[in-house]
C-alpha cells in the first residue's frame, strides 16, 4: 500500500469524475471487505448501508480506515443522515477538492 500522502497527492491532483471514480472504489473496496462480499458481487450505491447488514459498529471500522487513507476527518452525521455508498462518494469528493 501507498504513503498516505503519496495516495491523498495523487487523488488531488484528478480532475473531479476521475476523483469521484478513485473514491468510489475505495469506499466499494472498505464496504464489500466488512460487507464479507466477494468484489464481483454487486454492492447498490444508492441503498442504505444498514439496509445491507452493515452495522454502527462496522461502519465506524470503515470510517477510521477511510479517514487514516484519505488523510480527513470524516463527521460521523455524514454517515448516518444519509447512509448510501453514493452520498459519502460525494462528500469525500468535496472533501479531498477542498482541502
């Protein structure tokens, strides 16, 4: 695995699609590993992430493991006022173009 700061570098300097495509992966990838699904297996990006067994517990795993390579802080409201794959996507895109 990459420096945290050679991954955060590179993911900065992609245009915004090819950034949110990066970042996407990187969520499916920390999701499905919890998720114990295989990465063939379709993971829904627009449906809740309780809604496919995902726990407080296991998401607060992914959270750190999220902020640790992205280098950020990620507010826990972000996960759960709007639990989908897609929406943290988004708001980690933000977050990495504005920092």
């Amino acid at each position: 695995m990459p420096p945290v700061d050679s991954t955060i570098q590179r993911l900065r300097d992609l245009p915004r699609s090819e950034l949110s495509e990066e970042i996407e992966s990187i969520v499916l990838e920390k999701f499905r590993a919890v998720l114990l699904m295989d990465e063939s297996e379709e993971l829904p990006i627009d449906v809740s992430y309780f809604d496919l067994g995902l726990t407080s517990l296991r998401l607060t795993e992914i959270r750190q493991s999220l902020e640790q390579l992205l280098d950020l802080s990620i507010n826990v409201n972000v996960l759960f006022n709007e639990p989908t794959v897609a929406h943290l996507v988004d708001h980690l895109t933000q977050e990495i173009q504005d920092a």
